[in-house]
C-alpha cells in the first residue's frame, strides 16, 4: 500500500494536467452538494410557508362562515320575522269574516305581507352588506323574495343543495355561482349571470319543526373574494 501511495505521488508529480481535472471533480462534487442542501431548504421553507397561509385562509373563511350563519339564524329567529314568514309560508287569505258580521274584513294581503318582511329584514341587509333576500317554503318553492323574478319559482337547480341542507335543519352558505336574477355587477350594471351567494337558515314553528328557510344573498366580491385574495405569496417567498 505504501508502495501504491507513493507511486501515485510520483505519477501526480509528473502528470500535472491531471490536477485541473481532480479539482473539476471535486467542486462538482461540492457544489452538487451544496446546491442539493439549499434546494431541500428552500422547498422546506416554501412548504412551511404555503402551509402557514393555508391554516390562514382556512382560520379567516371559517370565521365568516360563521359569523354569515350567525346573522342568518338571529335574523330567522326574531319575532316579527318568524310571524310574517308563517303568514307568507300558509298563503294568507285576503280577507277574513268578523265574529258579529258576515262582511269579510280586510286582512294584510301577500304582498303586505312581502313588504313587511322585506321592512324587517332591511337593517341586516343593511348592516352586512346583503343585496337581497328570499324565502321559500317546503317544497322549495321561494313565496318571497327582495327580487320579484325570483318569487313563485323551485327550480333553480344551484339552491336546491342549500335548500334541502337547510329544511334539515342546518344553517349553512352555498358555493358562488352566477345569479338566475337581475343584480348590479361590481360596474353597477344590472344584470343576470352576476356571482352571487346565500347564506340560508331554517324558519322553525312553536314545535321547533322547519317550516321554511330563509336565505339573504350576496356577492361574493365584497368579502369572501377579499379574504382569499388577502394571503398571496410575494416575490421574495414571504406572505401578506
């Protein structure tokens, strides 16, 4: 084994052109290793990173969940709002007969009915930023609404997922999708095919059974859009 060392010495001293391919070698060598150490850091870092804005988002969108649940069921619970609902949910008659005469009297017509609930709900509408609302009964049939296109239909098929969640008795928000009925845009155009959203609770009698949901509509843009676009990932890899 000396023998070898020494010979390989000797041989190096000799063929010096081998010199310049060692150290080629050698820093590949270091530099693949290096440069495999500062990728596996980075990819850490970013995955950290991306992990930390995911629990984010997901922190900030569960609490408007429910803070757009909680208005939904405070509102479908108040007094007023459950009396006019089960007028509007029986089909109010338009006149009723008084115990000493047979001459009907007048009583509050449907469409009193739809005013006065619209009047009831308006401050919350108000308050949160709510373009409309509606109402619909069992059968999913909407018998109010803050847009009279939407009154008297069941069959907008993006509801039928909320509506039925909601008749069983969760309060919940739908998915966005393009509205069925005339809004403003984000231009104040109004138009149809505009994204909107519900957020929907369950109107319940005395019996604690749902007899109806309630839903107040929204765009998407003016807060569940804001908060997903709040965490981005900057240039230099940092979030804000």
């Amino acid at each position: 084994m000396g023998q070898t060392v020494s010979r390989a010495g000797v041989f190096l001293k000799k063929q010096l052109w081998i010199w310049p391919i060692i150290a080629v070698v050698l820093l590949s060598t270091i530099g693949y290793g290096v440069s495999s150490a500062i990728r596996t850091t980075i990819r850490g870092n970013l995955s950290s990173s991306l992990q930390t804005l995911l629990d984010v988002e997901t922190a900030m969108l569960e609490t408007w969940f429910h803070v757009q649940e909680s208005t939904a069921e405070s509102a479908a619970n108040g007094l007023r709002v459950r009396q006019l609902s089960y007028e509007l949910l029986e089909e109010l008659p338009t006149a009723i007969a008084t115990p000493d005469s047979t001459t009907p009297a007048p009583v509050p017509s449907v469409d009193d009915a739809r005013r006065a609930l619209l009047h009831e709900l308006s401050p919350v509408m108000s308050s949160h930023q709510y373009i409309g609302y509606l109402l619909a009964d069992k059968n999913h049939r909407i018998v109010a609404a803050s847009s009279t296109e939407l009154i008297g239909r069941e069959d907008i098929t993006e509801l039928e997922s909320l509506l039925a969640k909601t008749l069983d008795g969760h309060t919940s928000v739908c998915p966005p999708f393009l509205s069925v009925d005339a809004i403003k845009d984000h231009t104040g155009r109004v138009r149809t095919g505009v994204p909107n959203m519900f957020v929907s609770a369950p109107i319940r009698d005395e019996r604690f059974q749902v007899v109806g949901v309630l839903a107040f509509q929204f765009r998407p843009e003016l807060k569940f859009t804001e908060i997903l676009q709040l965490g981005q990932l900057g240039r230099t890899g940092e979030t804000y």
